[in-house]
C-alpha cells in the first residue's frame, strides 16, 4: 500500500503585507518603554496575534479601553478616522499597520469620488477594512457584500445615468468578482462603469493556484488552514469546495485528526495570508 502523499501550495505562510506588519509589530516591543496595545486583531488569525500577546502585548477592541500614552498597534486592514482621531486626543504613539496595498484601494476611492463617480465596493461591511476605507470618503458608497441574489436589487436603487466606479475588499473572491462583472454586462451598465480590479494580487495567487492544482485531478483532500474570520481564507475555501472531493477548513493544525485521512490519498495544504509559517510547518509534521 503507497504513503499519503502531501503537496504544499507555493504561496502559504504570511503573505508581503502581513509579514510587514508582524515585523512593525515586533519592532514596537523593543522601540518603546510603554506598554504596548493591540487595537484589535493585527490580523485574522488567532495564533498569529498569540503569539504577541506571549510577547507582551494587550489586546484591546475598544479605543475607550486603552490608556493614554500607551504604544498602539492597529490593524493590518486600515484604521478608521474617528478611531485615529480619538487615539491621537489620548496623545498615544500610533503603530500604523495598514496594509500598502490596502492604503492604495483608498487613495484610488478618494480619487474616484472627487471625479464624481459613485462608487461601488465589493466587500464586507462589516469588515475593518471596509469600514477605514468608507470613514475616508464624503459620500456614503453602495456595498454589495458576498450574498449576490441581492446585488441585482441594489443595483436598480442607483441614480440612472450617473458614471459608476466599482473597486473591491483586497481580499474579495475572485470567482464573485468575475460574477459582479458578467452582471454589468447583462444589465448594459458598462459604457458608465468603471471597474477597477483592487484584489491583492496575493489573494488572486493563491486562489489561482489552489485552482489549477485542483484541476489536475490528482488532489483526493484539500485542507485549508486559516482563520474562520479571515476573508482571504473564505475565498480559498470557496474555490475548493467548488471544485474538490473533499475540503477541510481549520484553524489549527491541531484539529487535524488521522481518521479524515486514508492512505494512497493525496492531501494538498493551502493556507490563508495570515496564517504563520510555523502553522503551516506543523501541520505537515503532524500529517507525515
């Protein structure tokens, strides 16, 4: 009888703007004689935000918890302006995390919007990111969340004739986004629309990836390691249990149990941006 058999995808472990913020996060410990906060999750994964409370760090979700004068750590996905506002009335010093690229999708929206475009974003309202990226503009946008039996009607609520831009969560499924835009075609609403492309070629990456191997026909198990809160997980997980036999969400490399699995199988690892490298590397000593 022949051994599992594992494949790693190329892109796992943190990704660039990940990897950029756990560094700066690092650096705070030793830059600062104050205590240092985290003002919620620096990203969506748990083990990665234990291992800086082991560090030394609070986490707070709350701007009126946090002393004054302290050192604070925000998160990758963006801060909002009120949020920034409040912690600089505490005269605390400000470990801005926010994602390069993250802060590229709102620089593009503010332009976007003085050009006189109503703008659509693709995303989660409820997401961080969202929300910093909407506290940066003057008019409230029309966001189209994942569920898309609701964007057709949400659509029809949009002043006729006005220029329309649409940009997208950097973490927004791909396969939804490309849904979005074959609906703008069939309603003829793309000579006055704009769409910008704002997925983190990093999301598009992995997704892609997770896709071609998918379509080998060789992969017998598709297990993800990631956050359940993580957006960029979520997309993987979409992209395989659309297309594998059998997919398998966790977040630790713990819950990984040796009655999922069988031998002669093939088992391919994929893992969100934000999961840490260590995760990915234990979870393939567990499976061998």
């Amino acid at each position: 009888m022949n051994d599992m058999k594992i494949l790693i995808a190329k892109h796992t472990g943190f990704c660039p703007g990940v990897k950029r913020a756990y560094a700066m996060a690092m650096k705070s410990f030793d830059k600062s004689w104050q205590p240092v906060y985290l003002l919620g999750e620096l990203v969506h994964n748990h083990r990665a935000v234990k291992m800086l409370v082991d560090r030394g760090a609070r986490l707070e979700e709350e701007v009126e918890k946090i002393p004054d004068k302290v050192t604070v750590i925000t998160r990758s996905h963006g801060l909002e302006r009120k949020t920034r506002e409040k912690l600089l009335e505490k005269g605390v010093t400000i470990v801005d995390t926010t994602c390069p690229r993250v802060q590229k999708v709102q620089l593009l929206a503010g332009e976007l919007e003085k050009k006189g475009y109503t703008l659509i974003i693709l995303g989660d309202p409820n997401h961080a990111e969202i929300k910093a990226l909407i506290s940066e503009l003057e008019a409230i946008p029309l966001v189209l969340g994942k569920d898309s039996s609701e964007w057709e009607e949400k659509l029809k609520a949009l002043p006729k004739n006005q220029p329309l831009a649409v940009i997208e969560q950097t973490t927004f499924p791909r396969q939804q986004y490309l849904n979005f835009c074959q609906l703008i075609e069939e309603k003829n609403l793309l000579n006055h629309c704009l769409i910008e492309n704002t997925i983190c070629p990093e999301t598009e990456h992995r997704q892609s990836e997770l896709f071609s191997l998918l379509q080998t026909g060789k992969i017998d198990v598709v297990l993800i390691l990631g956050g359940k809160h993580s957006s960029n997980t979520r997309g993987l997980y979409l992209v395989a249990k659309d297309q594998a036999p059998h997919t398998i969400w966790i977040e630790d490399s713990n819950e990984a149990q040796k009655s999922w699995f069988h031998p002669d199988q093939t088992i391919l690892i994929v893992s969100g941006a934000s999961t840490p490298d260590r995760e990915v590397k234990e979870l393939v000593e567990k499976l061998q």
